[in-house]
C-alpha cells in the first residue's frame, strides 16, 4: 500500500503543472532573455512559481536546481545531466558612436592596437575568423580563410560582470566584446555599434540542462520545452543580426 501511494504520489507530481520550480541562470542570461521567456511561460502555466538564482559562473550545474541554464565555449558539459543545446550566441566587438566617432573605426582586427578595451575575464586574446567569402564576393579573386589573433596593449577597465563591462563601453571607455544577446538591444537601438562585422570571434553555447531523474515533474518537462520552442534552431544565432546591421 505504501509502494502504490507513492508511485501515485510520484505520477501525480509528473502530471500536474505547477509547485515551485527552481532555476539557475548566469545573471546577464537572465536579464536579457530569462525573464522575458519566464513571463510567457506564465502565461500558460500561472500555478507555477519560478525561483530564479544567477550565478556569475556561467559554466556552472547544480544537482539542487530543476532546469540549469549554461553558457559554456566547446568544453563539453561535466555531470549526471541532460542537457540541451537552445542556440549559440557569437561574441562580437562593439563601441559608443562616440568612442568609434573620436578613436577611428577599425577596418581590420591589426588596428585594434590602436583602441582601448573593456576587459572581460573570457576575453584575453581576441582570435578572429573571416568566414568563407559570400556569393557576392565571387566576382573578386577567391580568397581563403582568413584567421588573426590580436591582443590589446591598452585596457580602459577590467571587470567582471558584463553589464558593466556593457556600461563602460555605452559611456565611450572602450571597445568590449559582448554576446550577441547582450549586445543586440544596444545595436538595434544605436547606443553600441558592431565593428568588423565582416570577422567572427568565438561563440558562446547555451544549454538547458536537468539533473538526470527517472521521472520527471511536468513542470520541469514543461518550462524545458517552452525553452525550445523558444529557440526552434539550436544552431542558430537569433541575435547576431540585430548587432552586425551596426558594423558600418
């Protein structure tokens, strides 16, 4: 009688769509997106309460939380987890109309010696790649990969959240290198720009992981799959086009 009131127990909490649902999110992952997906969330499932937690350590998972979010480079995730990827997010360089306007806008990643940087901790050297010329390139001579590192000899700040790295580069500090999610609002809007657009530095994946259970609440299934529904094209980047219509 004890096992049968607990497996009912247990199909009840599976079944049912609401009770508290714990999530942990990097704090500018949550302020950018997060929050805005948690309200149409809501709108569907309102018995279900989200307590949300940020955690600066953006590669971070916690057996104690029902849904991770993690922003990680290639290094594949550690743990008893499921994971699954939502989108990629490309880090780009961006600057005040101001910064750009007083210091010259740079046409090639060689003339960033010449600019400040707003320093993040994932940000040492910057590695950029030039992608495959484009359809409209073919009329000129064909050029291979490009790929160039460059390291900043000046650093305006060093930080390590990014939204004040974000900040400092809005008041004309420097040049800083955001995730296109964080970035995109700032472009769209002027207040940043993208420069060398036409270059790509590494990306940022975002995954949605849940500690490995045999039985999962239908809370937890569900806010997983609102997520995916959210980004239908996990190889895709949804913000990368609002930043580069600023690179020139």
């Amino acid at each position: 009688a004890d096992i049968e009131e607990a497996e009912a127990s247990v199909q009840s909490a599976t079944q049912r769509v609401g009770g508290r649902l714990k999530v942990l999110a990097p704090p500018s992952l949550a302020t950018y997106e997060l929050v805005r997906l948690i309200r149409s969330f809501k709108q569907i499932h309102p018995k279900v309460t989200i307590e949300l937690t940020t955690n600066a350590q953006a590669e971070t998972l916690d057996e104690d939380f029902d849904v991770c979010l993690v922003m990680s480079h290639a290094r594949p995730l550690n743990g008893d987890f499921v994971a699954r990827r939502l989108a990629h997010s490309q880090l780009v360089l961006c600057g005040s109309p101001d910064y750009l306007k007083a210091q010259g806008r740079p046409q090639h990643p060689k003339d960033l010696i010449n600019h400040a940087l707003v320093a993040l901790p994932f940000v040492h050297d910057l590695n950029f790649r030039r992608p495959p010329a484009s359809a409209r390139d073919h009329a000129r001579d064909s050029q291979p990969d490009e790929s160039y590192a460059m390291a900043f000899n000046q650093v305006a700040l060093s930080t390590t959240q990014l939204e004040t790295a974000r900040s400092a580069a809005l008041q004309g500090l420097g040049l800083v290198v955001l995730p296109s999610f964080v970035a995109a609002p700032a472009c769209a809007s002027g207040e940043l720009q993208c420069v060398l657009g036409e270059w790509r530095l590494p990306a940022l994946n975002i995954h949605a992981a849940i500690p490995t259970r045999e039985h999962v609440p239908a809370k937890t299934q569900a806010f997983l799959e609102h997520l995916t529904q959210a980004f239908p094209d996990s190889e895709k980047d949804p913000w990368l086009g609002r930043c580069t219509q600023s690179a020139h």
